[in-house]
C-alpha cells in the first residue's frame, strides 16, 4: 500500500504539535513508498526523550492510526542541515 503525502503530512501534525518550530520532523524528500524525514539534533529534544522515540513515533502511528507499516532504512547526520535524515520505506506485505 502506497503512503499518500496527505497521511504523512497529517500524522507529522500531530507529532509536531507540543514541539517548537526548531524541533519538530519535516519531510526532506516523499515518494509513495518511501520519505526522508529531517529530525532536528538529540540537544533539541526535551532531556526525558530520546531521539530514537522521535525516529520511530512516526511508525507508530502510521501504523496503528493509518494501516500503513514502514522499516527505517538508514539514518545520517547532515553537517549542512545540523539535522539527522532518517530514510523509511512503507512495507508491502503480501
């Protein structure tokens, strides 16, 4: 199942919502099977998270809100963006 950009868009809302602008994930880059998220550095977050909680709270609710799975391919810091690029794929089970 494709993620339509409109479910993405929709679950990174309510993601974003408590956080400041400086904090919050944005889409790098979006096909229908796959996104690149921009999630902000560790020394942003508030000091009882983690940055693996931010990585994957985009997964949780995609899946149990929208019946859409996804698998983190990769993630990189990106000296240019002061920022970690994490790569999903959305998962096609057969």
């Amino acid at each position: 199942m494709p993620l339509p950009r409109d479910v993405l868009d929709r679950a990174l809302l309510e993601l974003n919502g408590p956080f400041q602008e400086a904090e919050r994930l944005s889409v790098v880059s979006y096909e229908p099977h796959r996104f690149v998220l921009r999630v902000p550095p560790a020394l942003t977050l508030p000091a009882e998270a983690c940055i693996d909680e931010r990585f994957s709270a985009i997964q949780y609710v995609l899946h149990f809100r929208d019946k859409v799975t996804t698998a983190i391919q990769g993630a990189e810091w990106q000296e240019d963006d002061h920022a970690y690029h994490v790569h999903y794929d959305v998962v096609e089970w057969d």
